[in-house]
C-alpha cells in the first residue's frame, strides 16, 4: 500500500493541508491522494482552537488592512462561510458574535471614522459607534470598576451579525470526513507521519517518515507550517529565506466580559495583530485577550524539541543580522518585543499586560485575569535576505518542478481554502488533470467577490 504511486501527497494536517485535501477530492478529477501528519490527530499545532484567535479575518475591522488587501481575505474568508453554510455546520463550527475595532482618543477615533467611510463600500453591512452606542452594546469597554464612564473619546466600527469566529480544528476535521466520502477517489490521511525526507528521483518524489515508512508521489504540496521552511531547505529550494517564530500567548478571564470580539487600532509599525478581546468558543463562560508576540527559538510551541530545527530554518548570518538590527533601531518595536517579553513573566507579566488590557476593558483587575497555559501558538515570519527584511504575511515557494511548499502565518487559518484553491489549480496544470470551476465557484465563492 505504502509504495504505491500518489497523485499527489499532502505534508502536513493543519487547516491549510485539510483545506487543500478537501478541495482535491471534491473539485478535481484525480484519483489517488494522501495526506501524511506528524502527530496522531489533525489540526493538533496552530490549527488547534487554543492555538489561534479563532478569528474569520475578513478584512472589515482590521485596520492594518489596505483596501485591496481586504477584497483579498474577504473573497477568501466568504469560502469558510459557504463552506459552513454548505454543510451546516453553523454553531458548531462557524459562529455569529458581534465585532468590533475600536479607536481610543483623538487621532485614533479620528482614523476609525476615515476607514469606516472608506470601507462601507465593500462591508455595506459595517456600522460606527459613538460612546452612547457602545454603553449599550459593548459596555465592558465603558464603565471603569466603579461604574465611571472612560474620559477619552472612542469610537468603534463593527458590525452585529457576521459570522467573526471558527474553531480551525473543527473545520480541519470536518474537511477530512467530508474528503473522504467521496468514493471516487483513493484519499489515505497517515497519521504519526512525520517526514524525514524528500528526494526527486526520476521525476517521482520519495518521501521517507521517520518511523522509516516510504510514500512516493507525482506532485508534493509541504503544508507544515513553521517546518514548510525547513524541509524547502532540507531540498536546496528556498535559500534565500530565513525564518522567525513569534510565539503568541494569551490571557483569560473566567467570565463572560465581552458580548463580542473586540480589536484595537493596529500600529502599522508593527506586524503582529493588535491586542484583542473576545469570548472563547472553547471555554463556556471564558474571555480570551491577547495574542502576544514573543520570539521563541523553535518551531512549535508546547511540544519537546525542534530547537535545532530553528536554528537550521533561520539561516543566520550577515544579512539575518541586518534584519535584527534594523528591526531593533526603531524604538516602537524594541519597546514592544520587550514587553512582550515580560507578558510571560509570572506575576510581573500579569501586571504588565493588565495595563494594555484595560485600555479595552477599564475595569479589568489583576485578579480577574491568569495567564492561559496551553494556550497559543508559533507565526512563522518569513526572513528576506535579499531584500533583507522581514516580510508579513504568507509565502509560497512554488519550484516549478512539482514540489509546493507554503508557509501560513496569520491570518492563514482564514485563507485556507483560498489558499488551497491556488494550489489546486497549479496541480491540475502541473499533472494534467481537470480543476472544476464552476462547480467550486458555485459552492465556495460569494457572487461579488469574485477574483
Ligand atoms: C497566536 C496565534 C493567533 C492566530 N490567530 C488567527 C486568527 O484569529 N485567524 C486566522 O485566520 N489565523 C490565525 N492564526 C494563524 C493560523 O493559526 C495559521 O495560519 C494556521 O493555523 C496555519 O495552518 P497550517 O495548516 O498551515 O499550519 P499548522 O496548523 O501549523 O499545521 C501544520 C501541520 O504540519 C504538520 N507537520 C509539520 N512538519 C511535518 C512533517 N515533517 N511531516 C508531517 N507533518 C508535519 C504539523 O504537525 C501540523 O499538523 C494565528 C496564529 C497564532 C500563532
């Protein structure tokens, strides 16, 4: 079984791997696929559900977003929704909070005010918030502990019956059943896989486990999150990259606080997500803040090892150096790769982040909040060393010569399908084989935000 030739084989079973799984067996014509993942459930790193924010990035309330980067992630966050919608999986998988970002004082309001202008355009749906409005729909954000109204000005833009929130580790799961019960088509998911080695030998890829099993394939699509790097390196492809792990943690409240996601104005200097705030769909009763962003010298958080792997992705050497210092002149974020730092510090760390969560929640106490254990994940930001600088957001190495490898930072769990959507094409043209169109369009893609 395991020496037979696959179409296609997938590396790695996050969402971006389930995602491109799902759309190979419903939307192409190939017959025989497989998807090798290193631990023994899918979804079990960045996909998780306490891995990640769990947020549908659609690009109406993320203000580090330009307006053409928004049309992007809408067309691609939408796919989630038809996907959901498709199969039912509406409050199960996929659910409706209200949202928000918020600016606070003068500059701030003033810019949210801007953006809510410009982008009703494309989210007719958006509504803006003067101080009033959110007493009522968002109190939290209000009323400091003994029930004062905050001083400075805000406003929020958001909106009330979106679908804002996804458990990736459900969806992942749900694209493997769904995959495999297409009958016309060989769909194999190892698990407790991790490969070890690829290696191209007349025009068939071998790839080994580290278990010491064998798979070969036409076509290999690396799908491993912060190791996609890794092994491109492992192959000679790639070189010219080097990469970051920024570790993300959060923090949670036992009760309910907010009624629903709340995001701050993103800093451009900074390429992180802004602080946020929002129900956790996994803890009944919960309010998760956070992420953080913290540099962590390996490649996947809360399991052993992969320190080695780090360094070797990393690449070091003069124009690495460069990257660091440059980064580090600007006082913005030197100041905030330290704080960020003392986030996870016990007891101090607490504090610390008490003081950027309250600009949220003024009301918020040292004893309401715990650092989540367990909780977060690794964003692998990708290195330029050519252009020796840090680059923000996705990147794909596509060799031409039938091996994929893709590395998905944030907001990579919202841009599986359309990511995988991308990859499917340039397999069917690599091997020959049909992508339907129309049938994927009709299920996936929302009628006004087509490419
Ligand atoms: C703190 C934080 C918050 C985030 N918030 C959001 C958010 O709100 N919304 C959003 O859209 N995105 C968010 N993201 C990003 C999102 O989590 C990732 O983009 C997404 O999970 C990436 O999925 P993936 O399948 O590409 O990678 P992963 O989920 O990392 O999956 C990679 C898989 O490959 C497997 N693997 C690795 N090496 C091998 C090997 N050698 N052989 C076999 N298998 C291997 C791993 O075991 C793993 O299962 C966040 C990320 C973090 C860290």
């Amino acid at each position: 079984m395991e020496t037979e030739i696959y179409e296609v084989l997938i590396v790695g079973g996050g969402v971006s791997g389930a995602a491109l799984f799902y759309e190979l067996s419903y939307y192409t014509d190939l017959s025989k696929i497989a998807l090798l993942e290193k631990y023994s459930e899918i979804a079990m790193l960045n996909s998780n559900a306490t891995a990640n924010s769990q947020t549908i990035h659609c690009g109406d309330i993320e203000t580090n977003y330009t307006l053409d980067k928004a049309k992007h992630v809408q067309r691609t966050a939408k796919m989630i929704e038809k996907y959901c919608l498709q199969h039912g999986y509406e409050n199960k998988i996929m659910f409706k909070h209200q949202k928000m970002a918020i600016g606070i004082g003068y500059d701030e309001c003033r810019f949210m005010t801007k953006r809510y202008e410009e982008f009703k355009v494309l989210y007719p749906y958006l509504e803006l918030y003067n101080k009033e409005d959110l007493e009522k729909i968002e109190p939290a954000l209000i009323f400091d502990e003994k029930g004062r109204g905050r001083n400075e000005e805000i406003v929020g833009v958001g909106a009330k019956d979106q679908y804002t929130t996804a458990n990736f580790k459900a969806l992942s799961d749900s694209f493997i059943e769904n995959a495999k019960l297409n009958k016309e088509i060989q769909a194999d998911v190892f698990f407790d896989a991790q490969v070890s080695k690829i290696e191209k030998k007349d025009g068939i890829f071998h790839l080994e486990t580290k278990d010491g099993r064998h798979f070969q394939a036409k076509m290999v699509i690396a799908n491993a999150g912060a190791h996609s790097l890794f092994l491109a390196h492992q192959m000679g492809y790639g070189l010219d990259y080097g990469q970051l792990p920024m570790a993300g943690s959060f923090y949670k409240a036992h009760k309910r606080i907010l009624v629903g996601k709340v995001y701050m104005v993103q800093n451009p200097k900074l390429p992180f997500a802004a602080l946020h705030g929002d129900p956790d769909i996994t803890l009944d009763d919960h309010t998760r803040f956070g992420p953080t962003a913290l540099v962590l010298p390996k490649l996947e958080r809360f399991r052993k090892g992969t320190y080695l792997d780090f360094f070797k992705t990393l690449r070091l050497d003069m124009n690495i150096v460069r990257i660091f210092v440059n980064l580090l002149k600007d006082k913005d974020i030197r100041n905030y790769i330290l704080r960020n730092f003392l986030f996870e510090v016990p007891y101090l760390g607490k504090r610390a982040f008490l003081k950027d969560a309250r600009k949220i929640i003024p009301s918020l106490q040292a004893e309401d909040i715990e650092y989540a254990k367990g909780f977060g994940g690794v964003r692998g930001q990708i290195l330029d060393k050519t252009n020796q600088k840090l680059m923000l957001g996705e990147a794909s190495i596509d060799t031409g010569e039938g091996i994929i490898f893709n590395m998905t930072p944030s907001p990579g769990a919202t841009s599986c399908l359309g990511n995988a959507q991308r990859d499917v094409e340039k397999i069917c043209a690599y091997l020959g084989k049909t992508f339907d169109a129309a049938r994927f369009d009709q299920d996936l893609v929302e009628e006004d935000t087509h490419a």
